[in-house]
C-alpha cells in the first residue's frame, strides 16, 4: 500500500493508459512505416507497448485477486465477478493480439497482413480495456459514497 491506497489502485493506472495509447502508436507505426522507415522497424514499437500492457495487465489482475477478499463485504459479488470476468476477457484478447502483431514483425507478406490484423486487434483491446474498466471503479455503490469505502478498504490492510 502506498498513500493509504491499495496497490491494485495504483497499478491499474498502467494498464489502463497502454490500452488507449497502442492504438494510437499503432496508427503512427504503420504511417512511418509507409513512408520514413521500415514497417517492420516501426512496427517494434507498437508490439513492445503491448508486451507492456501484457505484463501490466497481468500485475493488475494478481493485485485485484489479493485484494477481492478483503473488499467483498464492501462491494457486491456481482460486481466483483463481473470486473473479474471483464480482466480475465481482457488478458486474452491482448495476449491473442500481441501474438498476431509479433508476427507483423517478419519482413514478408505475412508480416504485412499481420499488422493490418494487429492494428484492428488494437481496437479490441481498447474494446475489452474499456469494459474491465467500465466493470471496475464505476461499480462501487455509490450511496455508501466512495470516500467511505476507500476509508473502509484502507482499514483492511
């Protein structure tokens, strides 16, 4: 914990701006490399900020199951399952496209097809990061007000 605030909090953050930033590195990936540099040497970029949000990901979903115990008796079961779900949903479909766009690293015209895949897989991340966010901090009862539930979930640690 780290300001009174738990970990999974604060992690989170990570993911969360990898997932609307790919696209956009996306976009400019294939844009140089059409006309200034190498497709495959601009393609590196967008492939390692997925392996980044890969890993992130990861990390957030190992903080949010160590700490699901400790908020169960403070946020419903419903919505601790479906944020759970929409993480679990969300670790696939970027494992799934970070895979695909890898392979738009080959030099080849597999390579070049795999980036037009990678690209529109891009979008499904955001897609599904969306939701495991919409699923997430939005869902906290809000009549108990969230300064009261962040007050009750420090208490735990």
């Amino acid at each position: 914990m780290l300001n009174n605030l738990p970990l999974h909090a604060l992690i989170v953050h990570m993911p969360i701006a990898l997932t609307v930033l790919v696209p956009i590195f996306v976009v400019i990936a294939l844009l140089l490399g059409r006309r200034y540099m190498k497709p495959t040497h601009a393609w590196a970029l967008p492939v390692g900020m997925l392996a980044l949000l890969m890993a992130s990901a990861f990390a957030a979903d190992q903080t949010g199951e160590d700490q699901e115990e400790k908020v169960e008796r403070i946020v419903p079961e419903s919505a601790l399952e479906a944020h759970e779900e929409a993480a679990e949903l969300f670790l696939l479909v970027t494992g799934g496209v970070l895979v695909l766009a890898a392979g738009g690293l080959m030099s080849n015209r597999l390579g070049s097809t795999l980036r037009v895949v990678g690209a529109v897989g891009s979008l499904a991340v955001l897609a599904a990061g969306w939701n495991v966010g919409h699923s997430g901090g939005p869902r906290i009862p809000t009549q108990r007000g969230r300064g009261v539930l962040a007050a009750e979930v420090r208490s735990e640690f």
